[in-house]
C-alpha cells in the first residue's frame, strides 16, 4: 500500500501516514524555492570583459576577513589579465618592485598593510588602493592611513566627506559583496533549523535588544552565536539556544541561514565599545551582512539605516524594524505566512544577484581606478 494513503487492495480507502502532509508540503515548498533560486541565478549572470591590467593584492591578514578576501580575489581573476596576491607581512613593496602591478590594492581594517610600505610603492609611480571594512568604527586610525593612499574605498557612505577632509582626493563609496562560494542557495537542513536565526558578536547596544526580546524568544527555536552574549541580563532564559564564544564558519553559516525561517540583522551602534570613532561618524549604509543572508535566499529581517533602501526595498525584498516591538510584530506575522517569507526571500536573493556580488562590486572599484 502506497503510505500516502489512497486505495488498498480490498478497495477501501486509507488513511495518509502521520505527519505525511506536512512534509510533502515542506519539502515540495524547499524544492520550488530551489528552482527559483536556480532561475535566478541563470538570469542573472554577469561576464563582462577582463580588462587588460595588472593587480597585485594585499589581503588582510585576518581570518575574520577571510570571505570577503576570497571573494575580492575570485572576482580579480575573472576581471583582470593577472592578479598576485600577498599578505602583509610579505615585502609587498618588493613584489611590487618585482611584478609592477597597474595597481597595489589593500583589504585594510585597522593597518593591515604598513604605510611605509605603501609610501615606497607609491614612489614606484605604481597606484594603490585601500578598500576600508570597518567603517567608521575606526575613523580615529583609519583617517590617518588614507591619505598614504591614491584611492580610497570605504563601505560607509558618511566615510567618504571625512576622508575627502583629509586630503584624500579619490574617495569611493563601494559596499562589500556576498561570496557566493560561501554564501548561496542551499537544502534546509533539520540539525540547522530554527524559527529565528543571529549570528555575530554581542556588542553593547545588540545584547540590549536581544534583553528586550528575549521573553518573545524563549518561546520560539531560537539559534544564536557569537561572542560575548552572556553579558546579557537575560542570558539564562536563552542560554539554551545560544552557541557562546564560538565562530561559525562561512559555510556553516550559510547552512544556518537557508535553514532558518527568520534571520535577524542588526547593525552596529557608531559609539559601540570599540570607541575610535570620536568624531561620531554616521553609520549610514547597510553591512556585509545583509548581503550574505541575501545570497542565501534567506528570509531577513533587518533593522533600518538610511541606505537601506539603496540597497534592498524595504519589506519587499527584506523586511525592516524600527524597535524591539516591530522586530517581536513581524517576526509573529511572518513566522505563521510560509508564502511570503518565501517570496521576500527570493526578492532579496534576485536583487542580490542582480547587484551585490563580488565581481561587480570590483568591477565598479577598477572602473574608478582605470576610467
């Protein structure tokens, strides 16, 4: 007899097996969601010519960065005749000599890349570039290491009048990507399922909002890990949920994400406990974040900043909060509408696609560089 239930050989009609239903449903729901993503992902292909230029480029050095120095990397080698890659405690500035790049670029949180050694290649007449990743939490180091540089990136659009002020004369607003090696479209997983998914540090103003909705969470199939979330005063009622002091890897990340039904996004405050912005710099554009959980077809609720539309339209390809009580509001009524949390997904997912990868986010970096 089939199990789904149906006719027997006596002709009298059965029963569907338990719980039979309820996973053709999921897994008729996951397979479609797939298939889009699948579509999207033909639709969208971007293959622009290699330009003819050399690149020699400087990784950060920190395994934190690791995704975002593999993604730029991947894309450099699509996009250019020849890349080489150094670290930086490489004589970088003898490769430099060696190899005469058209241009040297720096993944650059705090000084990754020793200014002397830029200044000496700079002195080769040889351009070089710094792409800034932890804008502006920084900004009192930051400021100083621009001006060393031809060109500077800054993922923070309230970063670049701050540079400009310096002295630096080529600032550019680039956004980080999604690796899409790391971060893309996967089978949800019952060992990584949740109904709300975080994963990141517990800075200050994070372990606040997580204290205020922590009584909504207790009551849902909660995942969170990072850093320092027993600095919570609700840490108990959730430490059950939590993977304390812990780095989840890229790919293991990405599993989370597509297993998840709600993935939480929340940015860092600009006075958070790192304390190097004095200057109080905005904090104006979205995070890296935002586009990996975009790329994993993942269903995000994030709060708000002013790019935030730049980047996604809000409640039409991710969802936005504004308060601890909106954040509890949406994720009650999505966590009940399987449909269109679906659907928001594969928005963000074909916006993602369409605009936040790697290979166009350096493209737009050499268009700067060599245009």
């Amino acid at each position: 007899m089939d199990q789904r239930g149906g006719t027997s050989v006596t002709g009298r009609k059965t029963a569907a097996a338990p719980g039979w239903e309820a996973g053709y449903r999921a897994g008729w729901s996951e397979g479609f969601r797939l298939g889009r993503c699948a579509s999207i992902v033909r639709q969208t292909g971007y293959e622009p010519p290699a330009m003819e230029v050399s690149v020699l480029y400087v990784q950060s050095g920190l395994w934190s960065y690791d995704p975002l120095d593999q993604g730029i990397i991947a894309a450099l080698r699509r996009l250019v005749r020849d890349v080489h890659v150094a670290v930086p405690g490489d004589d970088v500035a003898g490769l430099a000599a060696a190899v005469r790049p058209d241009l040297v670029l720096a993944l650059n949180s705090v000084e990754c890349l020793g200014v002397g050694q830029v200044d000496a290649i700079r002195a080769m007449g040889i351009r070089t570039a710094v792409w800034f990743t932890d804008d502006p939490y920084y900004s009192n180091v930051t400021g100083g290491i621009a001006v060393h540089y031809d060109y500077v990136f800054t993922l923070e659009e309230a970063c670049v009048a701050f540079y400009r002020e310096r002295g630096c004369s080529r600032v550019h607003h680039l956004p980080f990507g999604a690796n899409t090696a790391y971060y893309a479209p996967r089978r949800a997983n019952p060992k990584y399922a949740s109904d709300i998914c975080f994963i990141g540090s517990a800075f200050q103003g994070r372990a606040a909002l997580f204290d205020r909705i922590a009584p909504y969470l207790r009551g849902k199939s909660v995942f969170i890990a990072g850093y320092w979330w027993d600095r919570m005063t609700n840490y108990a009622m959730l430490a059950d949920q939590i993977r304390l002091g812990t780095w989840i890897s890229p790919e293991e990340t990405a599993l989370y994400y597509n297993s998840a039904k709600i993935v939480i996004n929340l940015h860092r405050a600009i006075d958070d406990e790192t304390k190097q912005n004095s200057l109080g710099i905005a904090a104006r554009s979205v995070n890296p974040r935002s586009f990996e959980i975009g790329a994993c077809a993942a269903f995000q609720l994030t709060d708000t900043r002013e790019q935030t539309a730049a980047a996604f339209v809000p409640d039409v390809e991710v969802a936005v909060y504004s308060s601890p009580e909106e954040l509890i509001e949406k994720a009650e009524y999505y966590l009940s509408r399987d449909e269109e949390r679906r659907e928001i997904a594969l928005r963000g997912f074909s916006r993602t696609m369409r605009e936040h990868t790697y290979p166009r986010r350096v493209r737009q970096l050499l268009d700067a560089v060599f245009a």
